[in-house]
C-alpha cells in the first residue's frame, strides 16, 4: 500500500470514528512529526468524550424504559 493511500485511509477512519476535520488534521500533523504518546493522548481524550454521550444517552433510554414500562402496566389495569 502506498503512504498516500495509508494516510487517507487513516484519515478516514478518523473520520469514521467521529473525529471532525480539525481533529484528524491535528492527529495527521502529529504522525508526521512522529508524535505517538500525544497521538494517543488525542484517541483517549475522543474516546472518553463519546463514552460521556453515550452514558448520557443511555440515561435517557433508561427513563424512556421506565416510562414505557410504567404506561404499559397502567394500561394492563385498567383493561
């Protein structure tokens, strides 16, 4: 594979994984200057960001559950 087609693929999966273009500017300057530890400082910083959201999403699912659950046994008594 040629560095070319490694690189845009790199950046792809940046991409893919939800960085924004900055970000996977910012990863791509550090490839170059050959800057791994802060390569996977900026991975780690993304990763913890999207657990957060998806922690404070899965709340919201949780109360919808709740709620779902608690309109459904209403209606259940008073059919």
């Amino acid at each position: 594979m040629k560095r070319s087609e490694n690189t845009a693929g790199l950046r792809r999966n940046l991409i893919d994984a939800g960085c924004n273009a900055a970000a996977a500017d910012t990863f791509m300057n550090l490839q170059v200057e050959g800057k791994t530890q802060d390569q996977l400082r900026l991975l780690k910083a993304h990763r913890a960001a999207l657990l957060k959201k998806l922690r404070a999403n899965q709340k919201k699912i949780d109360c919808l559950d709740y709620l779902l659950f608690t309109m459904t046994q209403e209606t259940k008594q008073s059919t």
